[in-house]
C-alpha cells in the first residue's frame, strides 16, 4: 500500500491483514483469539494472518500472564507498522509551506528553512566538538539522527563510512520543498567535516525505500 492511499482518515482496511493491522493501531494489543472475534473469523487464522505480518516487521508479539493457566500470547505493531496510516502532520506540514509560499512569498519560505538550517547545523556542531575522528563524527550523527526519528543506522567499509537513514519522519515537507533535502545535504557536509566528502547515493524523496550517504575520507 502506498502512503498516498492513506493521506485521508476515511481510509478503510479491505484485505484481513489491513483489519488486523487498523484493530492493532485503533485498540492496540490484542491476542489472535480476540482478533478473530473482532473480525468474524478464528482465532487460528488471526494468528496465521500474524506471523505472516510479524515476517514483514509490521507486528511483533510477547507473552503475559493473565491469571491461572498458561501465559497469553499479545500481539502489537512495530514503530515500522506506522507508515501504514494516515500521517495527519504530514498533511498539514505541507498545507503550512503552500499557505508561507501563496501567502508570504518564496523569499519567506527559504529564510525560515534557512533559519531551521542553521539550528540544525549549530546543534549538529556541538555534538560533535569533542569527536576524535571522522568515524566518530559519522556514528554521532546517525545517533542524533535517529533521536529525530530518521530511524538511521551506520557502517564502516572499504570506501569510508555510510549513513542510512531508513525513515523520513519530515517526507511529505521534503516532498513539497526539495530545498529541506539540500539543507540537510549541507549540514551533514559541515558537520563531519573538511576531511570528509558526502554524497547522496540514494534518496526516500526520490523513491529509493531509504536515504544513503557515501562518506569518503579526504585524504590530503
């Protein structure tokens, strides 16, 4: 399902792992009895329909004892699952550019991402104001970058480093304004240093499944 099947709060699950999954997200955990009462089928085949989404990492389970006898199997989404509902912030991110757009002009809509910029850059700076060396600077930022929900990882190999950053929690603002992306593309330049340089080899906006960045070491 794409995300732009579920930009509207009208949008209604059809397949039994689309109800499983809206159930999870409108009353959270469940067991698969319960979910084969809720959708009028048993528990048995809830629970095939379950391991089948938990393979795809949308739900996860846990057992919990509940009174005498043997403990209950919960089933939940995993943060992964989200992408799968309307992104009601998304909606109005985008709605806010086009009002500063049609309503201050082109010229105020790049001074405030300007401005966002900038406190990302100096907030980046003083993290890494103490990093040894460059591997230390890319592991800081793909940390900071995961605390603001980019859900980013990285790796060492024989090229230097790579950042991957496998959610887009500001997708549908970039999507809208490309110039978020060039903003972020030169923070991360500024901020892993002059002995670094940094390309984007793959790109969520673009339609790649994550963001990835080559980081190779400058030697001089």
């Amino acid at each position: 399902m794409s995300s732009s099947a579920t930009l509207n709060t009208g949008w209604t699950p059809r397949s039994a792992a689309e109800r499983i999954l809206f159930q999870l997200k409108m009353h959270g955990e469940q067991t698969a009895a319960g979910l084969g009462r809720v959708l009028g089928t048993s528990g048995e085949a809830a629970r095939q329909q379950l391991v089948r989404l938990a393979e795809e990492g949308l739900v996860e389970s846990w057992s919990r004892a509940s009174g005498v006898g043997r403990p209950s199997q919960f089933w939940r989404l995993t943060a992964g699952a989200q992408a799968r509902f309307p992104d009601t912030h998304a909606a109005l991110a985008v709605d806010l550019l086009d009002m500063v757009r049609d309503e201050l002009g082109e010229a105020m809509l790049e001074k405030l991402i300007d401005t966002r910029e900038a406190r990302t850059r100096a907030a980046y700076l003083a993290e890494m104001a103490d990093a040894r060396d460059l591997g230390e600077r890319v592991e800081r930022l793909a940390r900071l970058r995961s605390v603001e929900g980019y859900m980013a990882d990285w790796a060492e190999d024989d090229e230097g480093y790579m950042l991957y950053e496998n959610h887009c929690p500001i997708c549908a603002a970039a999507s809208a304004c490309q110039k978020f992306c060039r903003a972020e593309l030169s923070v991360f330049r500024e901020v892993l240093g002059p002995d670094a340089h940094v390309e984007r080899i793959e790109h969520i906006v673009a339609g790649a499944r994550r963001c990835a960045y080559r980081i190779r070491p400058i030697v001089r």
